[in-house]
C-alpha cells in the first residue's frame, strides 16, 4: 500500500462543499478497510437538526469505532461556531493512542479553523510524523494557504472533483504513485 512518499507524507483533499467530502471520506475510508489497510484517525459526520440553524458534530475514531460528540448545542438560533474545543481534543487524545508504527494510514477529516488556529489536528499530525504514518486529510479551499504553509512543501494536494464519485476507484487513486504532477499545487 502506498499512500504517501517521503517527498509528499501528506495527500491532501481540496474541497467545497463539507457535505459531500463527508460522505466521500466515509466511503473510501470503508473501502481501504475492507481493502485490509489499517486505519486511525477521526472522521466527521455532521447530523442535521430539524429544529436548529446548526448541526450536531460527530468525530468517528477508525481505530477503535467510538463515536465522539464535538458540538455544543447553542438553540434554535445560534449561529456562530459549536465546535467544543475541549471534546475535540479528547477526540483527538484517544485517536492518538490508536495510532501507531503499524497503522498504514492516518486519516483526518479537516483542516480547519482549529488546526489553522494552531490545535485540532495538529498533534495528531505530529504523531503520524514522528511515526513515519502516512496522512490523508481533506481541506477547505478555505484554509487551503494556510495548510500550504502548515505542511510546508510535505504535502499533495488533489481536488475532490478529480477523485470521482466511485469510493473504489477513488481509494485506488489514492493508493497510487504519489509523485504524479500534483494537482493545484503552489
């Protein structure tokens, strides 16, 4: 399995719509684990609220399958941000501990505010490097500058649209030759 080179650790997904890579990022991580790839990492499922602006925030850990709340319920009308801070970092402290020197792949479902802010991910993303732990993470087109700068030349980024919409192909894609010209790189 190659998921990752020691010129580009990091496979990046640039995308826009959060939805749709959700559900992408699910897909394809089911089928690298059914492809018998060991999986750590946190993925994200936002479950929408009939009676709210704002959805409920779930991480998944691929290690070991619990589910981790990390949104605070703020009303019917809240706007702003319900990102727990406090239950992403727990999320993130017991991913941690399912990572290790025989996981083949690390997954993360964003770079976001958080990891651009300086937290989140970011240890996590430490731990896979000190463990030589290929890393697949999507990013906002958002945040993509700010994840360039991040992970400083270490990184591919691939645009979602270029995966497909078929999980099987698109998880072959990604197991493919790193060192392809990178797609959207600065």
């Amino acid at each position: 399995m190659q998921i990752a080179s020691r010129s580009y650790p990091i496979t990046a997904i640039a995308y826009s719509d959060g939805v749709q890579f959700e559900a992408f990022l699910r897909e394809v991580a089911a089928v690298m684990a059914d492809d018998g790839i060991r999986l750590a990492g946190l993925i994200q499922r936002s479950q929408p609220k009939p009676d709210r602006l704002k959805c409920d925030m779930y991480l998944l850990d691929l290690a070991t399958g619990a589910r981790h709340v990390i949104s605070d319920d703020r009303g019917p009308h809240a706007r702003g941000c319900v990102l727990n801070t406090d239950r992403l970092l727990h999320a993130c402290a017991t991913a941690e501990a399912g990572l290790s020197d025989q996981t083949d792949l690390l997954v993360l479902c964003k770079f976001g505010k958080a990891e651009v802010e300086g937290g989140g991910f970011r240890a996590l993303i430490a731990k896979a490097f000190e463990l030589s732990v290929p890393i697949l993470i999507g990013v906002p087109l958002v945040n993509l500058t700010p994840f360039r700068e991040f992970s400083g030349g270490f990184a591919r980024v691939i645009e979602l649209a270029e995966l497909g919409s078929d999980p099987l192909t698109a998880a072959e894609r990604l197991r493919s030759d790193p060192r392809q010209e990178m797609v959207g790189a600065a």
